[in-house]
C-alpha cells in the first residue's frame, strides 16, 4: 500500500488526538506520522513484541502497537502514544481507518485498469459488461475521452497534476499509455457536451504548459454512451491529434466532430492519393508552383475566393492578383475563380500535404 495513503489517513487523525500516531513499514522505519519530524526515523523492527502474546496490541515502553495485518514480519505495525486505553483505541481506529483506504485504494486501481484494458482493447466485448457489474461500474454514463499528448516524455508529475487539478476520484480516470500520451476518461456533467470538453482541455493545456513549460497537443474524440465505446473513441482522440498535425499544425486542441474533410483524406490510401493528384494536374504536377503562388492561393482560399479582399490582404493590386490567378490557370488548368475548380485544388493540396506527412514517417 502506497505510503501517501497512510499519511492521508494518519493527519485526518490528528485532529482527533493531539498524541502522536502513526505507521512502521516492514524494515522498522516510520513512514507515516501525524509528528512530521518522525517521518524517516527507525526506532527498530517492532515485530518481535508480538511473538509472545495472543493479542495484535500489545504496550512497550510508553508506546502502544498494533499489527495492522495477519502477524507477520511483513506487516506494517500502528503505534501510538501512551500505554492506556486511548492509545489503544486510537491504534485500533487507524487499522479500521487504513483498511478501509486501502480497499477503496484497490477498488480505484483495479476500476483504473478496467478502463485501460477497455480503450486498449485487451477485453472481450462480452466480457466488459460483467466485470463492469463486479466493480459497480455503472456502464451506460455519458463520457468524454481527451488525450493529452506532451512534446517531451510524460512524467508522473504531469499525470498527478492532472489527477489533482481535474479529476473527480470517484467517477473519473487517468491513464498513462505511453511515454507522451496521458488520456483522460472524464464523466459527463448532466447538461455536458463537447463544449465542455473543449473548455477543460484549454485549462488543461494552460496549466501544463505554465507549470511545466512544455507543450502539449490536446486530442478529444466524439461522446462515449457506454463502456464499450470507449475505445473507438479513445481512437478518434488519436486520430484527432495525427490530422490535426496535418492539416493544422497550428492547432493545439483538435475535435474528432472538427476535422471535416482532412479525416477523410486521412484514412485514403497513399496509392489513392497519388492517383487522384495526377488526374488534377495533368498539365503540369503540383512542384511546378512556387512558393510565393502557393501562398497567394492560401490567401485567396482565408478570404472566401474574393479576389478584391484578398488582394487587399496581399497589398497588391487587384489587376495583379488576377494576373496570379491566370498564370495558376495555365499551369494546372484550374480555375480558382470557378468554385468547383477551387474545391478541387484545395482538396489536392490538402492531399498533398498528407503525402508528404506520410513520407516524413519513413
């Protein structure tokens, strides 16, 4: 049992006596104490005081003990001040007090590995509804699943702020599936939706960035209505993040209901790709235009095809970036200025730039 756990347990106690009370770990060293200055001290392996009685108190020196477990030298021992009756009550509410964490400890854990089991699909489908009934683990509640992805390896402090920061214990999970992936299985508020995930992943993108200062890139699938959702929507959560990369790499908080045609484009084949790019150009390939062309098509696509406000963006005459335009004419044989050529053209280069992100894996 962690010894966070003990000390939880032992300062809520210290209200209730101003005696010291507190937890001797197997090796005889205190590692839980309602005296902070005793945390770390030895005062020897208490065990032997056990051997000759039948009783799991016994006194010693003006202090009480209490073996929490069954009597053995594996146990952790409970000692208070004081050889009265206080002092022995007060070791017996703490063992009642641990015992009880240390059930709900357990519970939570196995609960958190259920979950983990569930978007890693390492459970039958037929499997997850009775193991959810042996946990009390209401299955049809709404919800959302956010993965948060650092840029450097995830350490067990980003996973704590988050637990500490965001997390409900007793209805939310987090989980640690890699290096740089934390995801969040968070449950949904009666009147939530995906606003409201969009609204807790700028908080948690805010305080990861400010208190570790790194960045992070915030992935967040569709509504989960049932345990076994979850798991394609942890997937739409990754999704999220490698478009948004794509297509978007500017953002750092993508929603799967948000990436419009870019997921399509995503889940083609390269052959595909390769394919539909040489019967758009077939006078020329898409290398043929510059970069200064390329950025003038950008702007042309931000200002809704209006050639006056995007030449007003540009800060050239209208008559030149209709010469821009012609010249983009001659080469591809599309016509930006027509809107089904302009569908065309922007879904190519949006193709174009998965190819070459594809490229990049290799």
């Amino acid at each position: 049992m962690s010894s966070r756990i003990f000390q939880s347990v032992i300062v809520q106690m210290k209200d209730a006596s101003v005696r010291p009370v507190g937890v001797i770990d197997p090796e005889g060293i205190i590692i839980a104490s309602s005296d902070l200055s005793m945390i770390g001290t030895n005062p020897g392996k208490m065990h032997t005081l056990f051997d000759e009685v039948d009783d799991s108190t016994v006194i010693n020196a003006g202090m009480t003990y209490k073996m929490l477990g069954a009597g053995t030298v594996d146990d952790y021992i409970i000692f208070a001040l004081g050889e009265d009756e206080l002092a022995r009550a007060l070791c017996i509410m703490a063992s009642i007090a641990i015992n009880e964490a240390g059930i709900y400890f357990e519970e939570n854990h196995d609960k958190r590995a259920f979950v983990k089991s569930i978007i890693t699909e390492n459970i039958l489908p037929g499997d997850i509804y009775i193991r959810a009934k042996e946990l009390r683990f209401a299955p049809d509640i709404t919800r959302g699943v956010i993965v948060i992805r650092l840029e450097s390896t995830a350490n067990l402090s980003a996973v704590e702020l988050i637990q500490d920061a965001f997390l409900d214990r007793q209805h939310d999970y987090v989980i640690s599936t890699s290096d740089t992936d934390i995801i969040l299985i968070k449950e949904m508020p009666p009147a939530g939706d995906i606003s409201y995930l969009n609204q807790l992943a700028e908080k948690i993108q805010e305080k990861i960035t400010n208190d570790f200062s790194i960045k992070c890139v915030i992935g967040i699938g569709t509504l989960s209505k049932h345990l076994r959702e979850l798991a394609d929507k942890y997937k739409e959560a990754l999704i999220s993040i490698d478009v948004g990369r794509v297509f978007d790499s500017e953002k750092v908080i993508i929603n799967y209901e948000a990436l419009g045609i870019g997921r399509l484009i995503y889940q083609l084949p390269t052959t595909l790709c390769e394919m539909f790019l040489s019967e758009v150009f077939i006078r020329n390939p898409i290398e043929a235009l510059d970069q200064e062309t390329l950025f003038t098509i950008d702007k042309f696509f931000e200002n809704s095809l209006n050639v006056s406000e995007t030449a007003r963006k540009l800060f050239v005459h209208r008559n030149t970036l209709v010469y821009r335009l012609e010249k983009i004419r001659r080469i591809t044989g599309l016509d930006l200025r027509e809107f089904d050529h302009a569908i065309i053209f922007k879904v190519a280069l949006m193709v174009k730039k998965y190819l070459i992100s594809q490229e990049s894996k290799y």
